[in-house]
C-alpha cells in the first residue's frame, strides 16, 4: 500500500522566500523575526499559511515553524548562522530556489499581502517585531471594550517594554488599520 504524505510547500517555499525578500532590508533576518513576520502574515494579512502559535517568552512562536524552519534548513533552502553581535541570521541557501518554485502555488496568489506586510515590518528589528506581534496577539485575545488596558497588560508581561513604548506601537497599528 502506497502511503500519500502532503508536503507542505506553501510552509517550506514561504520561509525560502522571506528569507530572500528580507536580503534588501538593513536588518538582520532571524529566527524570532521569522516567527513573527509569519504570525503577523497570518494573523493580520489573512495570508493562511496554517501555522498554530502560543505566546512566549518573545511573543507569538509557533513551535511547528521552528521545525520546518530547521527542516528546510537541512536540505540547504536556507541557512541559519548565529551572528556574532546576538541572534541568528536566516539567508537563502543554495537550493532557496526550489523551494520558491515548489511553493509559488501559494506564494504567487499571496504576494501582494506578503508585499505589504514586509512595507510595513520589513525594516523592524526582532524586538520591535516581538513588540508588535505581542500587542496583535493581544488585540485578537481581547474583546473591544478591553483593548484600553492592553498596553499594561504587555507591560507586565515584559517590563523591559515601557507602557509609553507599548501605547505608541498600538497606536501606530491602529492608525494603519492593523490594530
């Protein structure tokens, strides 16, 4: 009997692609800014890539993605370095190509809001992803009447965002219509 395993190539070919958009930002592409860009491309950009998240210790992280991320790693679609400054640095590896292609079903129809979300958070670092993603997270979990206190919220679960730092971000989302 002939097993039928999907391959999830939208997952595989969407970080070989993120991986090789985010070359043309001043920004160091790792693992936490993948998590978060994908969350955000999910959860804000209705870019249905599937991935489940629960909030950590750096935001929403998807513990499926950290595997596919070390998945196509192994098979050269990307390759993940540490940085010497901190963290790790995410590049298209030699093979980024075909996974691209194996993906551009799902990549294709989805690259204008891919397009748009990397505009607006393209040029953020981890943290200010982490922060960003953190309060979308949050603007999803609450109801309408309780998004005010939102940014004490944040704030308890990570002091070493200030509640003026946090409000501003909100309000930044807001006025983009993300929040």
């Amino acid at each position: 009997m002939m097993v039928d395993f999907k391959v999830p190539w939208e997952r595989y070919g969407i970080i070989s692609y993120l991986a090789r958009e985010m070359e043309r930002f001043d920004v160091q592409f790792g693992k936490t800014s993948l998590q978060k860009i994908i969350y955000i491309l999910q959860e804000t950009y209705d870019v249905r890539i599937g991935y489940s998240y629960i909030l950590y210790n750096y935001g929403p992280f998807s513990a499926g993605l950290a595997n596919d991320l070390d998945y196509v790693a192994a098979l050269k679609g990307v390759k993940v370095s540490w940085v010497n400054t901190g963290g790790y640095n995410i590049k298209p590896d030699i093979d980024a190509d075909a996974f691209i292609n194996k993906g551009k079903f799902f990549i294709d129809p989805n690259k204008e809001k891919i397009e748009e979300a990397l505009k607006v958070f393209g040029t953020m670092t981890a943290k200010e992803l982490e922060l960003n993603a953190t309060i979308i997270y949050f603007v999803k979990e609450y109801s309408e009447e309780d998004k005010d206190c939102i940014p004490s919220e944040i704030h308890q679960l990570k002091p070493y965002f200030d509640e003026e730092q946090i409000r501003k971000a909100f309000v930044e989302l807001k006025c983009k219509g993300i929040a």
